[in-house]
C-alpha cells in the first residue's frame, strides 16, 4: 500500500471515528464502528441510491431528497441514518417511516448537495448493536429522531403554508462561512470572511414536492418570510438558486409554530 493511499485510508478513520464521537459514543464504540465503516462520496445533483439490505448509511455531510413510500419526498440534512437494521427484533419500539420488504431493499433519491455517507455493513452493525448498549442506543435514538422530524415537517398539519415552509428551512438551516469584499477603515475594500445561516440544497420544487404545496404556494410563502425579514432579501447579482440565507433565525422559528 502506497504512503499517499496509507495517509488517505487513517484521514477517513479519523473523520468515521469523530463522527460517531460527536454521536456521544464511548471510546471503544467508536473503535469498533469505525474498524468496520468506510466512507462513501456522492456528487450534487447525482440520483441516490443504497443498498438497505446489506448496509446501513449515515449522512454526515450534506442534503439529499429521499423518495419514501407512496412516492412521498423526504428532505434531509446531516445527522440521518438511513437502515434497516432498527426494524428487526433487535431493537424493539424503534421507528422507521418505511417498512423495507425484501424484494425492496433500498432507498432512493437524490443529492442535493455533495454528501458523505459512513457505510456500514448490516452483519456488522447488528452484531455490534447485539453486544454493545451504547450502540444499541445510538441506533434507537436517530430513528426516533426520523420519527420527530417527519411528525413536526411532514405529515398533514392545519399549519399554514408558510409555517411549513418556514419548518424545513427551520431544519435546514446551517452556519456557513465565505469571503465577502468590504470597505475597509481607510476606505479601501478588503477581502473578509464572515458567517452566515443559510438553508441550502432543495429548489422549491423540492420543498413543494417534500410538503405536498403547489410551487407556487411555496414561491409565495418564501417572499413572505423575506418581507418580514425571516430570510434575507437579495439584492441585484446575489440571487443563488437553492439557497435561503437566514435573516431573524428566532422569527423564522416562531412563524414555523404559528406565531
């Protein structure tokens, strides 16, 4: 093995192994998942399809749309498991929105940004669950977590349109950094980097799809939230498609519960 490919190999170790870390995973948890995980990459605006029956995926970078049964659209950020090993007797009460039949097996979708997933494979991860509460746990937790999110952004609500659509942007959202020039003390301008909480990923079509609205319904609702100052406005050459920026995180997140 190369040095170049030997260097790259303990890079994904260590990304696999700070991941499940930040999952609140003890030490040797986190040793064992990340001696069996490998790291899996997939492009922006690639169709997305895994293989349920024989791994288990974690989404920890990135924004896909998952088409779940009935061909309902399901919109994601970081943090997401995507499995079928929580629906067997190894965990019961553990909730998944689909039942995988067997003839299934796999979910598809779409990348909506440029994803990292850790791919771990099934016969592992249930022999590790079997004999490690901690993972055990872990497993329980984000399908719940799947559960809460598809209950608080998806399923039939009274909310109106723009409550749901400021929800999923609610979710989305994430702190972002780039370079911006600006006038500096002594006038001139300067490049600097600031931060910013964008929701970014979907198009409209992506959100009206993923909350059964009309696109125009949810054009409406999105120059609603800019006009009362929830999303930023753009100005001339800021327009970017796919992406919201956030003006007022805490009136975005009241408008989602009705206020």
């Amino acid at each position: 093995m190369s040095v170049y490919t030997t260097r790259k190999a303990s890079q994904e170790a260590n990304a696999i192994a700070e991941f499940f870390a930040l999952l609140g995973l003890p030490t040797d948890s986190v040793d064992a998942l990340a001696d069996v995980s490998r790291l899996r990459r997939r492009e922006r605006n690639r169709p997305l399809t895994l293989g349920l029956s024989r791994a288990a995926y974690f989404l920890i970078d990135g924004r896909v749309s998952e088409l779940v049964q009935h061909g309902k659209t399901r919109l994601w950020r970081e943090v997401m498991l995507f499995e079928a090993v929580s629906n067997t007797v190894f965990f019961p009460g553990t909730y998944s929105e689909r039942a995988h039949p067997p003839h299934k097996g796999f979910t598809t979708g779409m990348c909506l940004s440029r994803c990292t997933f850790v791919e771990v494979p099934n016969t592992r991860l249930t022999a590790l669950a079997m004999n490690d509460p901690a993972i055990a746990l872990m497993l329980a937790r984000m399908a719940t977590k799947r559960h809460n999110l598809t209950e608080q952004l998806y399923t039939a609500s009274r909310a109106t349109p723009v409550a749901r659509v400021a929800a999923i942007l609610n979710y989305l959202a994430e702190t972002t950094r780039r370079n911006v020039i600006k006038p500096g003390p002594n006038g001139t301008m300067v490049m600097t980097r600031t931060e910013e909480l964008v929701a970014s990923g979907p198009s409209q079509a992506d959100i009206a799809d993923a909350l059964c609205l009309g696109r125009a319904t949810v054009e409406k609702a999105i120059s609603e939230l800019r006009q009362v100052q929830a999303l930023k406005a753009f100005g001339p050459g800021e327009r970017a498609n796919r992406c919201y920026p956030i003006e007022d995180q805490h009136r975005l997140r009241q408008i989602s519960m009705g206020a």
